[in-house]
C-alpha cells in the first residue's frame, strides 16, 4: 500500500481510477488487498491517518433520539487508517443457517443468498483476522484435547455455541489491526488516500449511474474521485449518511429511491441475564470459559456459551440469542498480583502495590497452585479471581423500519448533517433474552451446576429499554434483498438503480444473528472483491491519474507520505 495525505495534494484534483474504497477498516482493506498485484487500480479514501485525531473523530458525532446509548459513542466508532479494529476486541463467530433463513415469526427476514454459500469466503475471512479453524460446535472438544462434558445440554431447547478470538498478525495478544502492516508497503496498485473525508457521492442528473464523489480534508483541500465501481465501507451508521446526505442532485439521497437508506437499524442489544456468587461459580466458569486450541498456527482461545436452539426459537416465536460468562477481576487476583510484581522488579521499585500483589500471591496458594494445574495439566488459561461473574447476553432485534438513520439539522465541521439515531428495542427482544434466561436456570439445575439470580428487570413489563445496551455492532441500514422495495442493496452488494455503487460492512446485513458481526463482514466483502474482479470491473486496467500534472517528481502523481 502506498500512503498519500490529501492536505498536502495541490488542490481540486480530479483522481482517476478503476476501483475507489470509501474507508480502510476491516471491510474496505479486506476488499483492497484482494487486488493486489492485478492490473486494476485501486484507490482507498480514508478520512483518518495513521494517528488518532480528535478533530477527526469529531466528524462521528451523531444526535440520539430512540433508546438511551449506554456506551460512550465517541469510541464506538473509530476514525482512523484500519478504522474501529484498533479498538476492537476480535471475538468472532459465523450467522447460523436460521439466521438467513425467511422466519415466519420475524418480519422482513430471510437473506437473497444462503448461508452455505459463504463458507470458502468464511474459510478466507478467518486468515485476514488470525483465527483457528471454522469450527464452532461440539466437534472442538477433540480439537481442544479436553473431554466432552459428562452431561449434555438439553439441545432441544438450548444449543452449545462458541466463539474465538481474533490474533494479530505479529502480536498474539492482540486482535488484528486493520490499517498499516495489513499489506506489504511495495504494493503499486494500491495507493491510500489519508485525511480525506468523502462529503458527497455525485450521481448522474436521474441518480441512475454513479459519477463520482467528493472528498475534503480538514484544512480545506478537496479533490473529485471517478472510479468504474466505488465501495462504501464507512461502517453500519456512515454508510447510511453518506448516501442520505448525498441530496444535492437526487434530493432523497443517493439509492433512497424506496425510502429505505437508515431504515432497520439494528445493533446486538447486551443485556445482564443475571449473576452468580462468584465464590461458587467455580464450576460453572470451568465449563462455559475459556478453552485453548493449538495448531500449527499457533493457540487459538475460544470462549464456550449457550444460545436458544433453533426449533425452540421456530416453536415459541423468539429471536436469536447466546449468553456467556463476563467477569470482573478482583483486585487481589493472583494472576494480576504476578504481573504487577513483574512490572515492578522490571523497574526496580518496590511500590504499595508490589507489596500488595506479594501478599496477594503469598495467602492464595491454592489458587495458584489450580491455575498451574489447569494451564499445564489440563491445557486450560488459568481462572481470575472473580469479584462478579455475570450471565451477559447478546439477541438478534427484530428488523424495524421505524429504527432507523435519519439527518439531523445540526452539521459537523465539514458541513455534513450528523447522524440522528433512533434506535429501537422491541418487545421480542425481552421476551426472548428472559425464556433464555429461565433456560439457563433450569438446565443448570439438572446439571447441577450454580444457577445464576436473574434480573429484576427481566420481568419487568415496561421501562426495561434501559437494563439493554448498544453494542457497538451498527447493523441493517442499507439492508441486502433482490427486491429494490424490500433492500437497498442486490445480493452482489451494488446499490439497487446506481450502477457503479457498492456497500460492504455490516449495513448490508437484513438480520443479525447474536454473533459479534466482523467475521461475517470480512466474508461478505471477500465475496465482493471476487464479484467486482471476476465479474464487474473490465478487464483492462487504468493508471490512477492526477489532472493537475505530477507532485514531487512521481510519474503516477502519488507520493508516499512516507518518504517525505
Ligand atoms: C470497543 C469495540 C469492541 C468491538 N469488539 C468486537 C468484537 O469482539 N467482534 C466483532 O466482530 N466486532 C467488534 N466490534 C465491531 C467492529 O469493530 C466492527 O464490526 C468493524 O470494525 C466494522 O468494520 P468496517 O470496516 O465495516 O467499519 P470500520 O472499522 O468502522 O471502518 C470504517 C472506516 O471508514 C472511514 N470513514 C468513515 N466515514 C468516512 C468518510 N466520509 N470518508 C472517508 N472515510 C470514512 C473510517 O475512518 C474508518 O476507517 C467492536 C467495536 C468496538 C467499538
């Protein structure tokens, strides 16, 4: 990949070129870097640099008018060269096969491709962010070398789900990053446009064909992009503003024919199903925690949980959810007391709380002495010491056309309205999160293993909204059908009625599933680049070209930021 900075590009240049990217997070880098090295050239816009700005971040702002956001909306949405995967946390798991399918009980669902098709993109999309092999039931025990549990959950009415953790490409302990080291720097058919805000997409007088879009910074550079095929991956919220706030040629915004960009915006609400005493919630944290699988790749952590079966959702009306185990460390947890004891002989400081942690470590030799057992005996991480152990649960929402993206009449710096949100939870949700809960309950009875106290809320008939938090999961705003009044985008993700225009990222998504939504947004957008290289795109490359002659010497007019 080759960096250029718009700010310090001559002003209004009209750049040229096969394939523009509108954003370089998980969706638009993985669609990037399946060009590489063929003669199409490829131009991602990215409105961050390499280093956090506050000024750009601002450009996130939105204004909320549906369900309270719990979450601190300045860090659900990262503005940056790699976008929110620098603050991700990489956990991942495929939809399920009923999550694509039409669901009597759940209105405008049903998705224009099967589910078994995506598997080779799935396979793919797990290499791009570091995981271990597509397998997500039962069939891991063997993989883990541990033994099945004794006892079964009832799978007729619960289902065992795992997921797996994301490992960066040089640093095991993190999650993959999106952004630089994602791709060699000596690919020449990729270059980066950094600092440049895509403020408008300009159509064709009928909005019919897409002819370009514009991009500023913010020290007021701006220049005009014309690609055969631009892909929107700005994320679930962004994508839908871009194109409502696109109205200078078509005044409903670009492929909001069908009043449909911003609507059924949807999120993976979390909720606290209850909470165990963490003293005896020893057992219960050994079945549904944390397993290791290692293979020639290296170790793979996957987390253990329990979701509703799928004929118990087609039985009883309910929507997708999966709980799982979240805990908080107690402050004299052994583990931590052995990290903070190594931090301070690294700085040869004896501290308040190196004493601590000693003692710490010094009255808990059972615990250490577990965790040892557990980490080279039975091949498991070893258990924090818990202050709080909850039951957390993520649910698929039912689609809404009153949730939705709207434009505010308040503007950001570069003169583009903000997001108005209003985001909605339905009562399916509640129902759905407390049958679980209850599930929960009675399977961990006859299993006989601690049961959780549920919430209070769980039961409550109103004024619940609250007890359910946004996710950072942006979901269903530009939502795929091959019916142009049901979706906005067709199965191959183009903009239904604006040839040239694509979407990738989570807004194309009809449904949610429970799953965290990145593995499934990468596969979808390797299926993209395949649909765009193989199908789309003339074979027959063109240069990227700059009118206003050559900056700095460079025979294409890009200059590596890098090199000045
Ligand atoms: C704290 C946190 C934890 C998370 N944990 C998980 C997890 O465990 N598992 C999981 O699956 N997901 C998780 N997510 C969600 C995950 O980060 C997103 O699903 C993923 O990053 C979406 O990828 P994307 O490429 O579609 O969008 P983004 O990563 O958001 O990238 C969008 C890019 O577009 C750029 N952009 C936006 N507007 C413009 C514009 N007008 N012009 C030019 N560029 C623009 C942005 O700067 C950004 O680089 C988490 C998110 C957060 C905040």
């Amino acid at each position: 990949m080759k960096f250029n900075d718009l700010r310090t590009l001559e002003n209004h240049q009209v750049i040229e070129t096969d394939l523009c990217i509108v954003g370089s997070g998980p969706a638009g880098l993985s669609i990037a870097k399946e060009f590489a090295g063929t003669n199409i050239q490829v131009l991602v816009v990215e409105s961050g640099g390499k280093a956090e700005d506050p000024d750009t971040q601002s450009l996130y702002e939105i204004e909320n008018v549906g369900v309270p956001r719990q979450l601190d909306q300045d860090v659900i949405r990262y503005r940056i060269l790699g976008g929110t995967s620098h603050i991700w946390t990489g956990r991942c798991a495929p939809f399920d096969d009923l999550d694509f399918q039409q669901r009597s009980w759940v209105p405008h669902s049903g998705w224009s491709i099967a589910r078994r098709s995506l598997d080779s993109y799935l396979e793919r999309a797990g290499e791009n962010l570091g995981i271990g092999p597509h397998c997500y039931d039962e069939r891991l025990w063997e993989q883990f070398k541990v033994s099945r549990p004794a006892s079964s959950l009832n799978e007729t009415v619960l289902k065992p789900v795992f997921w797996q953790f994301s490992k960066h490409y040089t640093n095991p302990y993190e999650p993959a990053r999106f952004g630089q080291g994602f791709m060699p720097d000596d690919v020449p058919n990729i270059n980066v446009l950094m600092n440049a805000n895509v403020t408008h997409l300009s159509t064709n007088a009928a909005g019919t064909r897409l002819e370009s879009i514009e991009v500023t910074s913010l020290n007021g550079k701006q220049a005009t992009v014309k690609a055969k095929a631009i892909v929107l991956c700005c994320g679930g919220i962004e994508n839908a503003r871009l194109m409502l706030a696109s109205n200078r040629i078509v005044p409903y915004g670009v492929g909001n024919q069908n009043d449909l960009v911003g609507r059924f915006l949807m999120d993976h609400p979390g909720c606290v199903l209850g909470s165990f005493d963490p003293i005896s919630a020893k057992k219960v944290r050994d079945r549904f925690g944390h397993y290791w699988l290692d293979n020639t790749k290296g170790r793979h952590v996957y987390l253990h949980g329990i979701a509703l079966s799928h004929k118990l959702q087609e039985k009883e009306q309910l929507l997708n959810c999966a709980a799982y185990l979240e805990t908080v460390t107690a402050e004299d947890d052994p583990w931590g007391a052995i990290q903070g004891l190594k931090a301070s002989l690294k700085n040869g400081k004896i501290t308040p709380q190196a004493y601590r942690s000693a003692i710490a470590l010094l009255t808990q030799p059972h615990a250490v002495g577990y965790g040892l057992y557990r980490r080279y005996l039975k091949n498991r991480p070893t258990i924090n010491k818990a202050e709080r152990v909850e039951l957390f649960c993520h649910v698929e929402q039912r689609p809404d056309p009153d949730s939705r993206v709207t434009l505010s009449d308040k503007f950001d710096r570069l003169g583009m309205p903000l997001s108005r949100l209003n985001w909605k939870i339905s009562e399916q949700e509640r129902q759905s999160v407390r049958r679980l809960a209850h599930l929960i309950c009675d399977e961990f009875d006859r299993l006989d293993l601690p049961k959780p106290v549920l919430s209070d809320w769980l039961e409550q008939k109103e004024g619940w909204e609250p007890n359910f938090s946004d996710r950072a999961h942006p979901t269903g705003t530009t939502r795929m059908s091959n019916d142009p009044k049901q979706g906005v985008v067709d199965a191959n993700s183009q903009v239904h009625g604006v040839d040239g225009l694509f979407v990738a990222g989570s807004s194309v998504f009809p449904t949610a599933g429970y799953a965290n939504p990145t593995l499934m947004i990468v596969a979808l957008s390797l299926r993209l680049a395949d649909w765009l290289k193989f199908n789309y795109l003339p074979t027959k490359s063109t240069q990227i070209t700059w009118d206003r002659g050559q900056i700095d010497g460079s025979s294409t007019g890009l200059v590596s930021s890098d090199s000045r």
